[in-house]
C-alpha cells in the first residue's frame, strides 16, 4: 500500500512517474500532492496528466490511511531554503508514520551541497539517486537522513562527470586492489624509497612510532625516524625496522644529510611547536626538494607563517583535520563544516598544494584536480593516534613513487579500509591506533587476494 507524496517540481514529477510504474505493476497506489499547481514544472505537470489518464488517486490533504511504504519526492537538489509551513507539517506526519520509507533522489530537507538539515528532514531508510549518489547524502547529517543510498543509471554517461569539478569521486572497496603500487618480483628495499619521518618531540614517541611503522606496513623500503634525543630507546624498541637519529639541539648540518637522503619526507607528527621545532620545518620546506607530508603540530606551526603558503609546491601535502584547518584559514570550525568545499577551494587556489581535510566524510583537493571524498571509514576511528597513521600511509605510497594526488585519495581510502577491518575485529569501542595498522595489512591482503 504505497503513498507517493509529490512537490510541484522535477522531484515531484518523478514521484508521479514512479506512481505510474507502480500502478502498471498491479500495486494500489496513492498520491499526495504538497505543491502548488501554478509552479508545476512542464516535466511535473506531463507525469500528472499521465497518472489521471490511468486513474490513479490523487489528493491533496493528509489522508487517514495507513501504507506500508511512503515515498518522498516533494524536494530534490534545488532545494536552498528552510522548510516551513505546509511543507514542514507534511514531513512530519511522514516521519511520524510506521511505514518503511523511501527517497527519490535526496531526502526532503536536505541540502544537496551540503548535508544540512534545512529546519526538517525526511527520514529516510533507502534513497535512489538518479545518476549519482548526490552529495549532501554523503555528508552529516544528511547521510543519516538518506539511509541506504543506491545510485541508479538514467541514461548518462559517466564519463560526463570526469569533466565536472563540482562533482566529487570516491572508491569502492572492490577497486582498492588496483590503486595499491606493484611490487616487481626484482626489487629490493631501495626500490620502494628511503622515507625521513621528522617526527617526536620528548615524550611524543608515539607519533613518531605509529607514522614510521604505517610507511613500512603499506611498503615502503627504508624508513629513517629524526627525532628528539629522549625518544632514541623507546623507538629502538618498538620499532627495530628503522633508523634512527636523533638530536638534542637545532642542527643545520646533519638535516641538509637527512633531506638530501630521503626520497620523501614526512614532518610534524608530535613535533610540537617550540622554536627548534619550527626551525626544522621552516628548513625542510625550504630545502626539500622531494615530497612532503606535512601533519599537525607541522601545520600549527606553518599557520603561523601564511606567506610561505604560495610557496608550497604540488610535492607538498597538507593533512589538517578541521580545528587545524581553521588555524591555516583563519576561518572558524563550524563555518568551515558549512562551507568545505568552498574553503578548500579557496585554499588550494591560493596554494598549488594538495590538501586532506580529515573529517567524518575527509576530503582531498588540489588546484585543478576533481575532489576526492572519502565514503569508507567508520566512528571506531575517533581516536587519538589515527591522524598519525594517516600521514605515515600516505608518505609509504610516495615512497613507491605513486603521484601526490593518487598518494594522499589512495592513502586516505586504505586508511578507512583499515578501521573498517579494524572494528570489525575489535568492536565499535575499543580501536586502537595499532590496530588499524593491522587493519590496513588486513585490507590490503584482502585487496591483492580479490584482484
């Protein structure tokens, strides 16, 4: 017993369309129209003279019934005001009923754009979006609002997409097997690259442990760990893979070595931000010629210096999570969740660099490259540690020579894949960063076993 309720433009055209189909299938279909008939669109305005050709019932007041399904299509993309009024009041009399509940296209309410609930939503268990998932089904609040989100071809073709910069990509876990580098028979550990983590102040050994030892788990040859001298014996032990030096004191001379051995270079991971540390990142920029990741106090302190944006080069990759991408811009949190496509737009115009904003839904953007949004992941994965992670995966796949950009979408994709294998081994609750490094081994061995 369905009930389609239909707005008066594209969306509710397709609502009628779908009355139409279920009518032909047999089904005993109810239609309730919310919008106002002189706004009809000519595509809405044909699919209603289609369904009182057929005889199918439509009505426009809240009907008594019950359904067994209601499908929405009163608002689709379009939409950019706050619901109110009658509209406000139909959704939510559809929300409060027992019936399972369907979205064409988007969930009513929700900001296309953004994910933003725009004063009501409809509540959604399945929504079918026409030729691509849209984007404020991805984002939060809106994917809570759109359930399960099944994209349906109507006729694109989507190569029409690759050209458009206003639509995102992303991956599905099938795909992870062929992003990962290859690993030639005839290799050795110089083949996958020589990594220099500058990470670890005193007492931050941590950091600098968990991003040297997820360069080595996603394959990187040789990883090198420069940090404070107070962090030598707990490294050593933790992780007697690596190289380390250490320093007590800014030194000029034994960084230029360091810089000019590595292949790539990641640099911030519990730096902390005392006077030596940002010598030693203001060098590095300076100097490096190679990649660079650079990951939090690396980006507190380069907020500092915001003329040196400009001069960061596409080899540089920034991986701020929100409160540190607010110190970058200027620009406060919660404007940034509203507006993040739009500051990172502005960002990398202003700066050739490659930028991941981690987040619940991270996005990676480059000047001129089609965004990156990461749909994998999942809540076990707001932990402390994980960040760090994050920039030891993306600076292993530099190493093996994979570009920047195909580095940062690749690494923050096996990321997520990682904590989904993660939880699903240790729970909702208890992830720890080591285990999404094991994680990630997991999900890589499942990858190359699938390809």
């Amino acid at each position: 017993r369905p009930l389609i309720v239909c707005g008066s433009g594209n969306n509710g055209g397709d609502g009628f369309a779908v009355a139409r189909l279920l009518a032909e299938k047999g089904c005993h279909v109810d239609v309730l129209f919310t919008g106002r008939e002189s706004s009809m669109t000519e595509e809405c305005r044909l699919q209603v003279q289609i369904d009182k050709n057929l005889g199918i019932n439509l009505f426009t007041e809240i009907p008594e019934k019950e359904y067994t399904v209601i499908i929405d299509a009163i608002f689709g993309v379009g939409l950019c005001r706050e619901v109110a009024g009658h509209y406000r009041d139909v959704i939510g009399w559809m929300n409060r009923q027992t019936a399972q509940k369907v979205a064409v296209d988007i969930p009513s309410g929700i900001c296309s754009a953004t994910g933003k609930v725009l004063g009501i939503a409809f509540q959604a268990e399945l929504t079918v979006s026409m030729a691509c998932q849209k984007r404020g089904c991805a984002l939060y609040p809106g994917q809570i609002c759109a359930g399960e989100v099944v994209p349906v071809t109507i006729g694109i073709d989507p190569e029409y997409f690759f050209e458009q910069k206003s639509v995102c990509m992303t991956y599905d876990k099938k795909e992870l097997g062929n992003l990962l580098p290859e690993r030639k028979e005839d290799s050795h550990k110089g083949s996958f690259g020589r990594v220099l983590m500058i990470t670890g102040s005193p007492g931050m050994a941590g950091a600098a442990y968990l991003s040297a030892t997820a360069a080595y788990t996603v394959g990187a040859g040789l990883v090198q760990i420069y940090t404070a001298e107070e962090n030598r014996q707990v490294l050593q032990g933790l992780l007697p893979e690596a190289i380390i030096s250490c320093y007590r004191e800014y030194d000029e001379e034994k960084l230029d070595q360091l810089i000019g051995w590595a292949d790539v270079i990641c640099i911030g991971c519990g730096l902390g931000q005392s006077s030596r540390s940002e010598k030693i990142l203001l060098h590095t920029i300076e100097k490096a010629k190679c990649s660079c990741v650079i990951d939090a106090d690396g980006l507190n302190l380069l907020a500092g210096r915001k003329d040196l944006y400009k001069k960061l080069g596409k080899n540089m990759i920034l991986t701020p999570h929100m409160k540190e991408m607010s110190r970058l811009t200027g620009i406060s949190v919660s404007e940034i969740v509203e507006r993040r496509f739009e500051v990172l737009h502005r960002f990398t115009e202003e700066s050739p660099c490659i930028c991941v904003l981690k987040d619940s839904r991270t996005i990676v953007a480059q000047k001129d490259r089609q965004n990156f949004l990461n749909l994998a992941g999942n809540a076990a994965m707001a932990k402390g540690g994980l960040g760090d992670v994050l920039a030891g995966v993306i600076t292993g796949l530099l190493a093996q020579g994979m570009d920047g950009f195909q580095s940062a979408v690749t690494g923050v994709f096996l990321h997520a894949c990682g904590g989904d294998e993660a939880r699903d081994k240790k729970g909702g609750y208890s992830v720890l960063a080591r285990d999404l490094i094991h994680g990630i081994q997991v999900a890589m061995k499942k990858a190359k076993e699938c390809n």
